[in-house]
C-alpha cells in the first residue's frame, strides 16, 4: 500500500479531485493497492470517505476535476459505471437501495452474467447459479429465503450489508471499496465481513475499507490505514493509527500517534 | 369462432381463458350466428359464463354503433376463480366488448389482464360484489391507442376490491379509468396505475371512488404514479374521491417521478448495461404493481405467455418467479423501445 507512484498496483489513484453540486469534497487524493492488499480508510464525517468510494465507481453526481485513476491497465474515469464494474472494481455501498419488484437472485444472476459475458466466460443458468448463491449466502450470514424477496427491500440494516457481502462474494472483483460495511451488522456479521475480506484477500482482491470501528479493522489485520482530512490522505499508518484515533477522535488522535512515535 | 379454455386443475382455483372471436374474413364472409364467447359451466366449481346473443358479427356492431357485446360471469357463493383475459396471438383485438361480473357472497376472482394489442378498443369491466366478495384484477396494458374503463361496485358488507394497472404507453392516445363505489360496511377498494410513458403518448388516467352514505368503516386508497422514461409524454392523472359517511378512511396521491437514479446506478455498479439497468428498474416496479394485486403464482402462468403475443421470442419455461420479471421486461423492451436501446450501449 503506498501513496504513491506504484507500477504493481492494480489500483492506482493520483491526485484525485472531485466535487459534488459544485462543492470540493477531494482535494488530490493519492493512493495504490497491489492485488491481495486490504487498506482501511478512516476519516471524519464528511471528510469524503464516501465520495472516493463513489466517485471510483462513477456516480454521475460526483464529477471530478482533476487526477487520475487506473484499474490495471484502464483509464477509470474514462469509462462509464458499467464498465468500471466490469474492469473488476466493485462497490459495496453505505446505504444499499431497494429495487422494488425485483427478486434478488435474478438481480444477481443477471449482474454475475454480464460480468462473465464480459469475461469470455459461459453464462450460468439458474439452477446452477442458485446452488452457488445459496452456499454464499449461508457463509456470510444472509437468510435463503432473501433471495426470493426484491432486492433490499424491506431488509434491516445488517441485512442488506450482507446482502452486499453476498454480491461481493459472487461477483469477484479485482479491488473492492467496502464502505461501512460493517454498520448495522451484529457481531456474527462483523465476523463475516472479516471471514470475507481475508477469502478475497487470498484470492487477489484488492481491497479498501471504510470503517470507523477499531474491532473490525484489528481483525481485518489491514496493510495500511489511511487518515483522510479535508479531502486529503492527511496520515498513513498502520493499525496503531486506527488504535489512536479510536481512542482520542479525530482531532486529537494523529497527534497521539506522533507523541507516540 | 375461437375457443374458450378452461385449464383444470389448477393448484387451487379454476383458471378460464376468454378470448374474442377473431373477426370475419372480410365483410361479405357469413356472419357468426352468436357468441364470441364459449360458454363454460362447472356447476361445482360454482361459476357460470354466460354469452349474450348479439346479431352480427363484430364489424356490424361496430360500424352501427350498437352496443359492444357483452359477457356475463357469475361467482357463486363462497367460489374461487382466476380469469384470465387476453388477445390471442395473430388477433389484433380490435373488437369493443364489455364485461359484467357478478360475484356472490364470499366468492372471489382474480382477473389477470394482458392487452398487448394496438387496436384501439373500448374495454369495460363492470364488477358487482357481494358480502364479503374479493375481486382482485391486474392490467398490463399496451397503452397505443383505445380505452380501458373499470367500474367496481362493492354492495356487500366486508367487500374488497383492487385494481391494479400498469399501463405502457409509448405514442398515441389512452384512456384508463377505475371507478369504484362502496356500498357496504367495512369494505375496502384499492386502485393503484402506474404509467410508463414515453414518446409522444398521451394518456388520462383517472381513479374515482365514491363511498356511499351507507358505507360506514370503508377504507379507499388510490396510488396513481407516472414515469416519463423517454421522450415528451403527456400524462394525466386525476384522483377523485367522493365520501358521504362521515366514518370513512380514504388516501390518495398522485406522483409524476422519475426514474429511480440510486437503483439504476446501483445496478450499473454490479455490471448490468445503463439500458439492462434501466429495463429491469422498471420491469420491477410493473412486477411490484401487479403482484400487490394478484397471487405471484397465477401472474408467472399468465406472463409466460406475453412473448407470443408481443412477437418476442418466448420465454423459456420454469418454475422461478423471475418469469415473471423476464416476461416484463420483454414487454417493456417491445412496446418502450427509447428506453431500452441506447446509442452505443451494449447489453453485452
């Protein structure tokens, strides 16, 4: 994990600015993820967490006015959201919506197809896809009978993060952005988010976790933990960053660490 | 003269397939003697289909401007049925008729509605409902041209009734109206239309219910909804209450909203193209529409066969309630094409 310049990295963000309704949320972030590595991002509300995560994947309301992006060899911001999800980046989002009136195990298997499609890979039919879903589903938590519901809708809060799980867990991204996955989950679910992050971690997955709760990130045993402040990587550490800044807060805690060091 | 069907045994309720008689030849072919309709009797299952004599074929009706032919279905007692009410393929449905129900006390219809066709028809359903009586109906309607007027009368105490209608309109001019009156105590009546609108459609769309000074305890509540998806189409929605007992419950809204942005990038994000995102947002609201209306079971039976009619290529059998959600959005690929197809978007 570096903050800079990184030629192995398979996701590689420089001076990355971006507004939203006109208004500078990032300021020129840096960072880079080689494949396997996990780096949490922790920040103040409203430090722009949220607005990397979905600015990476591009929302159309977050524009960006400046830096660069790569996923492996591709531009990321010159292609639209659909084709940033089939370069392999994969979003888990803060506040998953609802698609009323549709299951959930075809929104999924429709999703898994035009990814393998995209891949050069066969399409799965349903039963086949069905089996899977049901096994990844029982791993991380979620109950079978969801899949059979519309997607996130009527779901409680930890829910619909392992329902995201689930996504993640199906669609396997090269570099993942899990933004507050672990809000609303119990602690079988912060469990599972850990189980996941080390089986895609194993698997090549780069991945980046928003998170402000010290339990999950010491169990995520991370590469790096990053402070972002104003728009800006403002520290980069390791889990005794995290350790300070859960103890004394954001204002307080880097200085913490520096007194520490 | 075409056939009526009634597919037995169904998984609990008798299901009858009503079709118009497809039109003569040409004006000099020998006129049917009488009924469009087939008549069905089950004695034991309670229901009785009855056709009215109307002289002449469907053309001469038309053309003298007489009234439309008319069938007639009573539910008896306590009965169960599900009607399903489509054009046949190669029919281009362009015959007027109305429908007169009459249900018993206790007796409840599901009556699931396709009208892919373009022709232009005046469709009427007039419902009378007895104590306790159900009457349920989903509409999908190709809303091109033509109208579709639904009269629900709720005379019993304890009656339910809903309509629910999803009506895809992509160029010309429709007419949609459910009306409902409650008569009785405690009933309840629920009218939910959604219009998918694009092009240059223009459609009216109107929900009406008036409770009767009689009708202490009734409940109403009308949800009418449009989404322009493409285009400059002009929709109307009016909802209209009319309450004269002081004792009532009644709720209503009217929304011209646009297509839900969060999920269709939502979907982008997992992969599906900005037009497969698009279509199955849609196809989920019409699924989310009719499904409040009627069993899942008996909609995935119907949707199945809305590729023959559209000219779709059929979809392939299963047992899985996304039949339901493919066979939606076929419909919608067919009959909203802007919305479906994007320069330079590719599904694959």
């Amino acid at each position: 994990m570096t903050t800079t310049q990184d030629h192995t990295a398979v996701l590689q963000v420089q001076d990355l600015a971006v507004e939203v309704a006109g208004r500078p949320v990032l300021r020129g972030v840096t960072l880079a993820l080689r494949p396997g590595q996990v780096a949490v991002l922790m920040g103040a509300n409203g430090s722009g967490k949220s607005t990397l995560g979905l600015a990476l994947a591009g929302h159309p309301h977050y524009q960006v006015t400046g830096g660069q992006a790569r996923l492996g060899d591709a531009d990321l911001l010159a292609l639209d959201a659909t084709a940033r999800s089939r370069a392999g980046l994969f979003l888990s989002f803060q506040s998953p919506p609802d698609i009323p009136g549709v299951r959930n195990n075809l929104f999924l298997r429709t999703a898994l197809n035009a990814l393998r499609q995209h891949r050069g890979q066969a399409q799965i039919d349903a039963y086949d896809f069905l089996s899977a879903a049901r096994a990844e589903a029982a791993r991380v938590g979620l109950p079978e009978a969801l899949l059979g519901r519309a997607v996130n809708e009527g779901y409680s809060g930890g829910e619909r993060k392992r329902n995201e799980l689930l996504q993640l867990a199906l669609l396997q991204p090269k570099v993942a952005v899990l933004d507050e996955i672990d809000s609303g989950l119990d602690v079988d679910g912060v469990r599972a988010v850990a189980a996941m992050v080390q089986a895609q971690r194993e698997r090549g997955t780069a991945m980046l976790v928003v998170s402000h709760y010290l339990h999950l990130i010491e169990s995520l045993e991370p590469d790096a933990v990053l402070r972002l402040d104003a728009g800006r990587i403002a520290e980069t550490g390791d889990v005794a960053l995290a350790r300070a800044l859960a103890r004394e807060g954001y204002r307080n805690g880097s200085a913490a660490v520096a007194q520490a060091a | 003269m075409d056939t009526a069907v009634l597919d037995t045994p169904l998984h609990r309720a008798h299901q009858l397939r009503l079709r118009a008689a497809p039109a003569p030849a040409s004006a000099s072919a020998p006129a049917e003697p009488c009924p469009t309709w087939v008549y069905l009797e089950d004695a034991a299952a309670g229901f009785r289909l009855e056709p009215l004599t109307w002289a002449g074929a469907v053309p001469a009706l038309t053309q003298h401007g007489g009234e439309p032919p008319t069938l007639r279905l009573q539910l008896g007692a306590g009965a169960h049925a599900v009607l399903v009410d489509t054009v046949p393929p190669g029919d281009d449905g362009a015959a007027d008729w109305q429908l007169e129900l009459q249900l018993g006390a206790g007796a409840w219809l599901q009556h699931l509605r396709l009208r892919p066709e373009r022709s232009g028809a005046v469709r009427q359903v007039r419902a009378h409902l007895g104590a306790d009586a159900r009457y349920d109906q989903a509409l999908l309607c190709a809303a091109t041209a033509g109208s579709d007027f639904t009269d629900v009368r709720l005379e019993g105490d304890r009656a339910r009734a809903h309509v629910g209608s999803v009506l895809l309109a992509a160029a010309g001019r429709f007419e949609h109206a459910v009306h409902t009156e409650q008569r009785g105590r405690d009933s309840q009546a629920g009218i939910e239309t959604l219009v998918l609108a694009a092009g240059s459609a223009r459609v009216d769309a109107d929900a009406r219910s008036v409770h009767a000074p009689q009708a202490r305890g009734a409940r109403v509540r009308q949800r009418l909804a449009c989404i322009p998806v493409a285009g400059q189409p002009r929709v109307r929605l009016r909802p209209h209450l009319e309450i004269l007992h002081d004792d009532v419950q009644a709720a209503h809204g009217a929304t011209w909203g646009a297509l839900p942005h969060d999920a269709v990038f939502f979907a982008c994000q997992r992969g599906l193209s900005a037009a497969q995102a698009r279509r199955l947002v849609l196809a989920g609201m019409a699924q989310a529409v009719l499904e409040r209306t009627v069993d899942a079971v008996d909609l995935r039976r119907v949707l199945r066969g809305w590729g023959d009619t559209t000219g779709e290529a059929p979809q392939p059998p299963g047992e899985t309630s996304d039949d339901v959600t493919d066979a939606l959005q076929a419909a919608l690929t067919h009959w909203l094409q802007p919305l479906t197809v994007d320069a330079g978007d590719h599904d694959g």
